[in-house]
C-alpha cells in the first residue's frame, strides 16, 4: 500500500459562522530581563529524525536565523547520526497486522545534522519537530529522542515540540501534570501516549513552564513568534523580523480553526475558523 495523505483525511462541513476579533498586537517597552536576554547568547538544538516534517524544523528556524543578526545565539541540529537526515519518512504500519506502506515515492529532502545525540553541546534551547517519521520511531519502539530529552531535560530552559512532536515530549515523561497541544488532525493517536497529560484540545500552542508545545506544522512559527517575542520582547528586532519575512504570526494561542476542522474530541465544533492576523506592530 501507498502512503497518501488521503488516508489522514476526513472531510467535515463546517458550517459555524465567523467570529474573527482582529487582534491587537501591541510592541511594549522590553523589559529588563528581555533586554539582558538580548546580550546572551542561547545555544539552540534542533532535534532531527527520518521524516521530520519539513517546516516545523525549517518555519522555527527561519526565525531563528534572521533573529540572530540582532541577537546572538548558536543552532545544533541533533540526530542519531551527523550527516544528512531525509525528510521522506521510512515505511509505517498503518493498521495492526498490515505490512509498512511503501514511501519510496514520496519527495524528499535532507538537513545536515551537525551533532549526534551524545556530542550535542549544552543546551539552552530545545526543539522536537514532529513528522511521520514520529510514528515510525514508536513503531520500532526507537526511544532514542525520549532519554536525549530526559537526559537534557533538568538543565534545559525551554523545550519546544512543534506538531506530534509532543508525542516524544509525552512518552518521555516530561508533560506528566503539563498543559500540552499538538496537530489537530492526528489528534487521537497522539493523545494517546503518556499519562496524566493536560491536552488542550483547542491551542494553537501552549505554555506549561519551560515546555512550549504547538499545534500542527505551520502553527510551529506562531509559538516561535510567541515564545522570543517572551524571550526577547518584540520591539525592535523581532518585529524587523516577521515584517522582513513577510508573516503575520496568530498572537492568539487560543485561536485554533483547526480543532473544528479536524472534529476534535472536546472542541468546540461551533468554533471560529476565521483567520485574523496582521503585521506585527500595526
Ligand atoms: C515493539 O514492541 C511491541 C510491544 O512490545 C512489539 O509487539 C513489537 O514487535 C516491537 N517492534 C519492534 C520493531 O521491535
Ligand atoms: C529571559 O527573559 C525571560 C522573560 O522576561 C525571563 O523569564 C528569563 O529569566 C530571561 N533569561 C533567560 C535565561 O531565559
């Protein structure tokens, strides 16, 4: 069998009527402990696997690059192996008992890590994107990501997931008690790892702490926005930054038009699916 995104997909008819509020996006003063942030430098890690998906790793990073021609910090792309990491996932089972899809015709391309799991230097910074390539690590019962998070995990700052992400953040104990979100259309196979979780069924992204945890692929950019905006304040660079790259981050971790989209269980179906966004500082 082929792997097609087909097979993901339900089709729902939505039929709530908009209710969009245009946010405002206000650029206050930073403050001081954002100011002192601007003059270190955060020492950033990127975690890599076969069948990352490709803009959780590259949307996150497209902020941090243009970021740090303001303030200093250093990338880690971190793997089992240095070298290229293809974004085409390996094969996945996809019902019990069936033999893996095929995904040799899937495109692809590669990153090159830069550290292995047991070189990476300290980190201040971590980043799990999802992908399915996640549901083949759980498949071969690969819980390499897991112990690099939890060997990490006490001296970690913040730990990001982008997307199912979260479900390495879960299955390696770190979300025990924790707010968490993640990718509303694969919703219940994720949900269904760790324990004593709080997913929040309707987030464009949470913040329980140090962990970050963000809803499906493109929502990977609003909580990088959100979590340097926290970081570094928005005036001044970050704002250069989204206006220079064109993106209009949502502000608004509640907004999730695709909780209704993909019918997840306790959101609301009458919900929002407006998009209301605008440059940041206007
Ligand atoms: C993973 O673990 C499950 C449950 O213990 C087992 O049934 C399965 O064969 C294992 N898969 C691999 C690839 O080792
Ligand atoms: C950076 O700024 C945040 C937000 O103001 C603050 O909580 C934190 O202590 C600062 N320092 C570091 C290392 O995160």
């Amino acid at each position: 069998m082929r792997l097609s995104t087909l097979q993901f997909l339900t089709f729902l008819t939505i039929t709530n009527l908009p209710t969009c509020t245009p946010s405002t996006n206000p650029t206050p003063n930073p403050t001081q402990r954002q100011l002192q942030n601007r003059s270190k430098t955060f020492s950033i890690g990127i975690v890599l696997f076969p069948g990352y998906e490709p803009l959780d790793v590259i949307g996150p990073f497209e902020i941090f690059q243009s970021l740090s021609t303001y303030y200093p910090m250093t990338i880690s792309f971190i793997a089992s192996t240095t070298g290229p990491i293809p974004s085409r996932p390996p094969p996945i089972i996809l019902s019990p008992g069936q033999p893996p899809t095929t995904t040799d015709h899937i495109i692809s391309m590669s990153l090159l890590a830069t550290h292995t799991f047991s070189t990476a230097p300290k980190l201040d910074i971590l980043l799990i994107p999802g992908g399915l390539g996640n549901m083949a690590l759980v498949q071969q019962n690969d819980t390499t990501i897991e112990s690099f998070i939890t060997s990490r995990y006490g001296r970690l700052k913040y730990l990001l997931s982008v997307c199912s992400g979260s479900v390495v953040l879960a299955r390696s104990g770190v979300l025990k008690r924790k707010k968490a979100t993640t990718n509303k259309g694969h919703w219940r196979w994720i949900t269904q790892f760790g324990e004593g979780i709080r997913w929040v069924p309707s987030a464009r992204w949470t913040r329980d702490g140090k962990i970050w945890t963000s809803s499906g692929v493109a929502a990977g950019m609003d909580m990088t926005y959100a979590f340097l905006e926290m970081l570094y304040g928005a005036q001044g660079g970050l704002t250069n930054v989204m206006n220079g790259i064109e993106y209009a981050p949502h502000t608004d971790p509640d907004w999730d038009p695709f909780s209704v989209v993909w019918n997840v269980p306790g959101a609301d179906p009458q919900g929002s699916v407006e998009s209301c966004v605008k440059p940041i500082g206007w």
